[in-house]
C-alpha cells in the first residue's frame, strides 16, 4: 500500500469525525436525520461508518441541516 492511500483514508477518516460532530452539534440523532432527508436510518449509519462514501450533493444537504458550512468538512492542515 502506498502513502498516498494510506493519506486519503486518514483524510476520509477524519472527514467522517466531522460529519459524526455536525450531527451531534446539531443535537440531531441519526434516525431524525434520516427523517428529515426521507433515507432509511441505515443510509446515515453507513455513512458515519464509511461504509458508504457520502457524495457532494449529499453533504451539501448534510451541511445545511446541520447549521455548518461546507469549509467544516474540508481537510485540515496544520
């Protein structure tokens, strides 16, 4: 396995965390998600998992019912 691999799975790790901290800020739990975007639960589950890859589209809806801007959810550099 390369570096390059292993940095793009660290990245989407890290995405994923984000994503886990935009619902809890947001005081919303994974099934209320799901209701409100009309998926099944286990759509949010997966995703919080990386068991399924959350596409742009997606997270701009995630983003806007979570109260957070896109930038939240961009790589960090240090």
């Amino acid at each position: 396995m390369n570096a390059r691999d292993q940095a793009y799975r660290k990245a989407y790790r890290d995405f994923i965390g984000r994503l886990v901290q935009a619902r809890r800020d947001a005081r919303l739990t994974q099934v209320e998600v799901a209701k409100k975007l009309g998926r099944a639960h286990s759509f949010i589950s997966k995703c919080e998992l990386g068991e399924r890859r959350v596409d742009f589209v997606e997270l701009q809806q995630l983003a806007h019912l979570y109260g957070k801007d896109l930038a939240f959810f961009t790589i960090r550099t240090k």
